[in-house]
C-alpha cells in the first residue's frame, strides 16, 4: 500500500537528528550511498547534513516524492 506524503514526513519527523546513509539512483545500475544525519523537515522536503570526510558538500535536500517513487531509500541502521 503506497503511502501518503504526510505520513512519509511524520515519519522522518521521528528520526530528526538520527544518522543514516542515503542510497540515490544515479542512471542506469548506479548508485550513490552517502552518510549524513538528517537534519530538517520542511512541507515538501528534508535536508540531510552529510559527512564531511566522505562527500565534497556539506548537505543536500530531497522531496518525499522521492521516496515514495523510491528515487531515494534511507537507511537508519547505520553501524558507526
């Protein structure tokens, strides 16, 4: 059952200031795994903080379209 934008916001809204690793599509069978902490969640998207000895910005949003049309998944299982 897919589900509403709302409820993907409250549930990050759970996980505000948790670690987690955000694993992107970038084309065709590549992917992109970035550490960071999640940060914010505003109406229509949430900016995560990356690492900063692992990426060369300091942090990058994303829609909850996002997820729901699983452009983006995160993880919060992270093993420091």
């Amino acid at each position: 059952m897919p589900m509403s934008l709302m409820a993907i916001k409250e549930k990050l809204d759970n996980h505000l200031g948790q670690e987690l690793i955000v694993i992107a599509q970038a084309g065709r069978k590549k992917v992109i795994r970035r550490k960071g902490v999640l940060k914010k969640t505003y109406p229509a998207v949430f900016v995560v903080d990356l690492d900063q000895q692992q990426n060369n910005f300091e942090r990058v949003s994303y829609s909850y379209t996002d997820l729901l049309t699983k452009n983006i998944e995160l993880d919060f299982d992270v093993i420091s």
